[in-house]
C-alpha cells in the first residue's frame, strides 16, 4: 500500500513539472489580415520566433523546422519570417498556422482565423401598412449585417440614438423621400443592435392624398470587412395616403317613366320583373369593407336586400 502512495505522489509530481514547464519558444505575429477582409487575392503575414528574452532564437541557434497550415492544408514550403497567401476561397473563415521546433527541440505553434467576405450589406424597408389615412407612419430599416462603417445610423442602445444636427443630416441623406412627406429623424430608434432600426415618415398636412417612395441611398456605409452598401428592391419602399372621404352612389336598372301627379312631371321607377329588381353601389375609390360591413348599412322600408 506504501509504494502504491509513492508511486501514485511520483507520477503526480511528474505532471505538475509537466504541465509547470512554460515553452521557451514563441511564434509571434507582426502582421495578419483584418479579422474580417474582403480581399482573396492576397493575404500577408509576417511573424517572428523568439525566446522569452525576446531574442530571434532561430538566428542565434542556426536551425529551426518551421511549418505553415492553411486550413486543412499543410504548405511545402514556408519561410522564416513571412508568406503570403493567393487567392483563398471567399465567404468563409479560414485558419492559418505557424509551427516551430528548435533544434534543441523545443516546440510551440501560433493560429489566426480570420473571415474573407466579399458579399455586400443590403437592407431592406418595410411598414405596417402601404396604404393610410394618417398623418405618420412607422418604417422599419433592416441590414442584412451591421453597416456601421463610413457612415450609418447612430445609435447608442434602443433607447438613446444620437440626436444631434450632424446625424439628422446623416439621415435625410441615407433614408431618401420622394413625394409630399419627410423623415423625422427625432424619431430614430434602434430595434435590434446595428441592424433593425424604426423611424416615422410624416406625411404632408396640406395634401389630403399622395404617393411617397421612401428609399435607401447607395453606398453610404460598409461593413466590417469594408464592402460598400447596396441598394436592391427590397430598399425601395412606396406608401400610399388618402384622406378623402368616399363617396357611393346608388343606381339601378329598373325601367322609369314619367307621369303626371295633380299636373306635376313625375319620373316613377317601375317593374313587375324579379330580374329588373337590382341595385347597384359605385364608390368614388376602392374599399376594403366586408360584405356584412356594407350590407348593414342599407336598409329598405318594404322587403329585404340581398348583396350578390
């Protein structure tokens, strides 16, 4: 039982030596790609081995076995202190490796990953409604990734967006309008961080009805990895508002004729055919009412009404 506790306290004191050794070789990078690019033609990275000292422990030992990965992919040959990589896949993160052992064989290895993305930001608008009678409507701004680069939205938190006079500015030149309404830019709110955002279109109080088209302008941010923001369909949003009352008329095609009552003219709509007994209802613009919606409203002193 006493040497099964040595042996067991031995191999413990074996692996706190292990694990306690710190590496006397690091691999150090001095120049990576941004962590994300757009660029795949060229990817530059230059490093440098040293001991603790910081010391360029390859020159002073004269050898050293040096090994660069890229991604799944073990490259033949790899300089002392820099490579550069052509023409890697775009839209994807990639994975570069620097392996080193020392002659007196120590070892150590450094890794960065980084994203190559080539794909544009887009957004899209979108609103409740595109057809109102209000004075307002609320429109929402959603980037397919966060275009905070070279311009964008100011935002701090859902709550706090940044009303200054230089962001109001910013806005009426991202968010174009066109047609009697504006963009009221003390109503910018973010939804969802760097990427959803809410703001009111105030239609005009002097025109009763219009069609406005809201659209995001081109090219006025970019991304992480630098691409510049594209203005698709989806970007392109049309509201229409009325505020006109809707006239109807009632007509019908029963047969008239005109009599005289106590020497008066009188025209007198007359059938004694079922078929003739139809009523139709013109409305100055379209409408949305239900069946039922409409049908409550006419009301006749003999008989019912029917709608067809």
């Amino acid at each position: 039982m006493d040497l099964f506790k040595l042996l067991q306290s031995t191999i413990c004191l074996i692996m706190m030596f292990i694990i306690s050794v710190e590496p006397t070789v690091l691999v150090h990078f001095d120049q990576v790609p941004e962590s994300q690019s757009k660029s795949s033609s060229i990817a530059v990275f230059r490093y440098s081995i040293v001991g603790l000292n910081g010391s360029q422990i390859c020159q002073r030992r004269h050898w050293c076995s040096i090994s660069c990965q890229i991604d799944d992919q073990i490259l033949k040959h790899c300089p002392n202190d820099h490579i550069i990589l052509r023409n890697l896949s775009v839209n994807r993160s990639h994975n570069f490796r620097v392996s080193v052992t020392t002659l007196d064989g120590d070892r150590n290895s450094s890794a960065y990953k980084w994203f190559i993305d080539t794909i544009p930001p887009t957004a899209s608008i979108t609103s409740e409604t595109s057809y109102t009678n209000a004075m307002r409507v609320s429109i929402d701004i959603t980037f397919s990734e966060a275009c905070t680069k070279g311009g964008g939205f100011k935002c701090i938190n859902a709550s706090s967006c940044d009303a200054s006079l230089a962001v109001y500015l910013q806005i009426f030149r991202f968010v174009l309008i066109n047609g009697p309404a504006e963009v009221n830019a003390s109503t910018l709110k973010m939804v969802e961080q760097d990427i959803k955002y809410r703001i009111v279109v105030e239609f005009s109080a002097s025109g009763v009805y219009g069609r406005v088209v809201v659209k995001m302008a081109d090219m006025f941010c970019t991304d992480e990895a630098g691409n510049q923001f594209r203005r698709t369909n989806e970007s392109v949003l049309i509201l229409h508002f009325d505020r006109r009352p809707v006239d109807m008329g009632l007509w019908t095609t029963i047969p008239s004729y005109e009599l005289k009552i106590g020497e008066v003219p009188r025209t007198v709509l007359a059938t004694n055919k079922l078929e003739d007994l139809e009523f139709y209802l013109d409305f100055s613009s379209p409408v949305v009412n239900l069946t039922d919606d409409i049908q409550s409203v006419l009301h006749a002193n003999f008989g019912s009404l029917a709608l067809l």
